[in-house]
C-alpha cells in the first residue's frame, strides 16, 4: 500500500482490523502520511496479530510516536522486523528510542 496517503485514519483502521488479523505476514505502508496516532494503533494492531514484516518508512511522525511504538514493540516477546527508515521526525527528536543509525536512515528493528 505505497503512497496511498491513509494517514492516521486509515493506519487506526488498519491497526484495529490487524488484531483479529491471522493469515497477513507483511505489510508495506511506506509514505502513507502516518504520524503518531497512526504509528502506535499499528504497533498495537502488528503486535496482537500474524503481521512478521512491517514498513513504514518515509511517513512524518513525531518524535512521541516514534517513543510510544518502540515501548509497545518493547513489549513483543517474539520479535519482528519493522522498519522506519527515513521516517521524517517532525519534532525535531535526535534519538530515535532502541533504534540505530544505518547510512543516514533512521531504523528500528527486532529480531528474533
């Protein structure tokens, strides 16, 4: 779902329909204009149902929805691959929380 601009809407939607979600493995939601609403119900959505890869490079979110995913991720104990690579922060946050800097993108992943 590439650049479908479903914002935070369509991402609370989308995170709510995920939880009783049991056959979806990946899920590509790049530049969808995702901000921090949107961020944490699809962390919450992801983590409660069978989604293994989630994507949401390239969508503005805060630097508290980035802090709110990563503490609910925090809490997955099997791991998974999710990626925020040049999310654009729009608050102006430096540190992305458990997350690392790999060539200029912002990341953040957990692996099992």
């Amino acid at each position: 779902m590439f650049s479908n601009e479903i914002g935070d809407a369509g991402a609370s939607a989308l995170g709510g329909a995920l939880q009783g979600c049991s056959t979806l493995s990946t899920l590509q939601l790049q530049n969808n204009l995702i901000g921090d609403v949107g961020f944490v119900a699809l962390a919450r959505g992801v983590l409660a149902g069978t989604v293994e890869s989630l994507d949401l490079c390239s969508n503005p979110v805060g630097g508290a929805g980035i802090q709110k995913f990563a503490e609910e991720v925090a809490r997955d104990p099997g791991g998974r691959c999710l990626r925020l690579c040049q999310a654009r922060v729009m608050s102006g946050a430096e540190k992305v929380s458990q997350g690392e800097r790999v060539g200029g993108r912002s990341t953040l992943t957990q692996r099992r």
